[in-house]
C-alpha cells in the first residue's frame, strides 16, 4: 500500500521516527559489543563465560517476537504514534536499571539471572520498535522514495550501534581492566538510557501515521490484526520471514558477533576489535541509503538477488581470511561484511513492510520479520561460538550465512516485485 499522508505535513515525524532507531539500536547491540566485558562481570570470567553471555543474549532475543506480537497488536488498533511511545519507556527503564545492576562480585549468580532478566525487558520492548518504525516510515513516504526512506530507519539503526561499539571501544580503551570491571562498564548503559528518555520527549511530538488515520476514517481497523495477517496476509508473512531470515544472519554473525570472534580467535585485541567493528559501522551507514535509494530505482527483487548472491559467496572466505591473516585483513573483511550486511538490511526493511497492507501491517511484521529476527539474529551468534569451540573451524559463521542464503533464494526467485510503478 502506497503511502497517503501528504509528506510536507509529516516531515518532521517522519526524521523523528527514522533518527529515534539510533537508541533503540545503541541499547540494543551494546550488549553483543560488551560481551567480553559482561562475561567477566557477570559470568566469572573464564573459557565457557563468553558463550554463556552470548546465550543469555539468545534468551533474551526470544522475548523479541513476543514483543513484536503484543506491541503490533496495539499499533495495528490504536495507533503506530502510541505503540512506539510506550515501547520506548520500557526501553528506557530497562537500561537504566541494568547501568545500576550488583555485579557477581557483590551478590554472586543473582547478578547474572538479574542481567538476563533485563535483557527480556530490552528484548520484548524492541520487538516493538524496529517494525513500528518501519511501518511508520513507509506509510508516510511518496511511493518514489518509499525504499530510500525506509531504509533510513536501518541507517539510523546503524548509527545506533556505531555509537554503541564507540562507546564501547572508548570506555575500555580508556581505563584499567579493574576500573572497567568495577564500575566504567557502567558507563555506556547510563549513556543509553539517557538517549532513551530524550528520544521519548522527541517522540511525543510526532503525528500519527497518514495510513492509519486512513483506516480510521474508513472505518478498516482490524478487530484482530493478529487474525487479520494470518488469515489474508499469509504469504506476505512467509516471505518478510524469508527476507529477515538472511538479513538478521548477516547483520548479527556478520557485524555484532565480529568482535567477540576476532577477539576468541586471537587475531586481536579487545579494544582492537571495537575499533574494527567502528569502522565496519561506518561502512554500514555509507551503504545502506545508497542501496535503499538503488531500491526504489530498479526494484525490491534484483537488489534481494544480488544481496543473496553476495552472501553466498563472501563471508565464509572472509571469516577464514579474519582467522588467519593480519590486523589490515581483518579491517578488510569486517568491511566487506558489512556492506554485505548493510545493503541487506537496506533493501529489507522496506521489501518486508511492502509484504502487507496497511491493516495488521505491524503485525504482520511481528510474526514474519520478527519471528525471524529471534531464531536468526539472537540464536545464532550463540550457535556459531559453541560450533567453533566444538570444531575449531573459523569458517563456521560464514557457512552459516551461506546456507541461509540458499534456503531463501527460491522464495526471492518466485516472489513479485513490490516497488509502486514510476509515476508518469
């Protein structure tokens, strides 16, 4: 569905919602980025530590979908406006009590189960995020630059976590070990829920979405939006799995779980990985408007192709070149996987939000994109450390995408093209 809002009138909403996915995806991949750190925080330290925070990462991911479910529902009948409001409080809350958090060192394993307890918190909110500020953005774009806007949520989203991994890489390289572990771990969490108090402010300006006044005038809200997306919109659910599915394994085992890799493998540094993983953050926010903007030029399909055919292709020779080669090898493929990464979750966050009609869009989003999100993006930098602990074969996290890529490339082969046709 063609965005209706007139986009003069909602400009201002619309930066808003693209520009607020920067904290939500600062607070979000902080976590992954801090592994290193948490683990001897929280988890004792040690050889099994890592994979453990990296598991609790995966718990917590799970939330994401039911998350998703229960926000998309609001949003679908109340309103994309109060939806992102109320997901960014949670948001909010749950960071900054995790900056406050006892360490293992003051109250033993509570600590960890209170760390993964907030993390649930951070994961359900986000499940309300990400989706409702997609579906904002794309209903209230001009059907010419519907890719191109819409892909700014990821940009932004990417600023996010360049912000995150700077933080990150700042506050370790900037104190003792002992500092960091007894209080500058701190630091970048009371940062993030800073932002995310601020964003709320920013939020509660923004006009509702143009496409859900629309339902409201005509009276098509959805009763059900769960029902509603399962019973019309099937197929489109099937296919936003599909397209999140390769766009969440390349995102999170492509860029989030670089450091704790690079830095397992012994390749280099803590701080040395931050900085790499800063770099390939850059690399992102380059990309992705460009091939948002390719998007709108030449069509949702042949992007989803060439981004698919890239990944079977390139990051399995990227992680054994990581493995085994020099700093300067590994800056190069942390960006080549980057880009990989960037231009997929460029071309996704609208080909996926194009999958559905305006009602019971978001939860559509929620049970495709989402669900996917959950198994391929929280589960799978868990599964890759354990099958490289297990095997100690570095090209493990580049097979991964590669099979990925292959299951979903007969969907995108049959799929329609979803770009509006050009105005004459």
């Amino acid at each position: 569905m063609p965005g209706t809002g007139d986009p003069k009138v909602h400009r201002r909403s619309i930066a808003i919602a693209a520009l607020s996915t920067v904290v939500e995806w600062y607070d979000f991949t902080l976590y992954l980025y801090f592994s290193t750190v948490l683990s001897r925080v929280f988890f004792g330290g040690g050889a099994a530590s890592l994979a453990t925070t990296l598991g609790g990462f995966a718990v917590a991911y799970l939330m994401r979908p039911v998350g998703a479910v229960v926000f998309g529902h609001f949003g679908d009948r109340h309103g994309r406006r109060p939806m992102l409001l109320a997901s960014m409080i949670m948001m909010s809350v749950a960071m900054l009590l995790t900056g406050l958090l006892p360490t293992e060192a003051q109250i033993g394993p509570l600590a960890a189960w209170l760390l993964i307890l907030l993390r649930c918190v951070m994961g359900f909110s986000v499940g309300g995020e990400y989706t409702g500020v997609v579906a904002y953005l794309l209903e209230s774009a001009p059907n010419s630059r519907r890719g191109l806007i819409a892909s700014s949520a990821a940009a932004a989203s990417e600023v996010g976590a360049l912000l995150a991994v700077a933080v990150s890489a700042f506050t370790v390289s900037s104190m003792s070990n002992t500092d960091l572990e007894t209080w500058g771990w701190r630091i970048p969490f009371l940062v993030g829920a800073a932002l995310a108090g601020v964003v709320w402010v920013a939020r509660s300006t923004m006009k509702e979405s143009p496409d859900f006044e629309r339902q409201q005038a005509q009276g098509t809200v959805p009763h059900s939006p769960l029902r509603h997306a399962l019973s019309r919109q099937r197929s489109g659910v099937i296919r936003a799995f599909a397209i999140s599915a390769l766009g969440s394994i390349t995102y999170y085992v492509g860029i989030t779980y670089f450091p704790a890799f690079v830095t397992s493998v012994g390749s280099t540094t803590e701080a040395q990985a931050l900085w790499l993983s800063t770099i390939a953050a850059v690399a992102v926010i380059i990309i992705t408007p460009v091939v948002g903007h390719l998007s709108d030029r030449v069509g949702r399909k042949p992007v989803l192709l060439a981004v698919t055919g890239m990944s079977i292709v390139l990051p399995m020779l990227m992680f054994s070149l990581i493995a085994t080669g020099s700093i300067g090898v590994a800056l190069f493929a942390a960006v080549v996987l980057a880009l990989v990464a960037g231009a997929m979750s460029a071309v996704g966050a609208v080909a996926t939000a194009e999958q559905f009609s305006g009602e019971a869009r978001v939860s559509g989003l929620a049970l495709g994109a989402t669900g996917a999100t959950a198994i391929f993006g929280g589960l799978t930098p868990y599964l890759a450390q354990v099958l490289i602990d297990d095997t100690g074969r570095h090209e493990i996290p580049g097979f991964m995408i590669a099979v990925v890529a292959l299951c979903v490339l007969p969907v995108f082969l049959t799929m329609r093209e979803t770009r509006p046709p050009p105005t004459l």
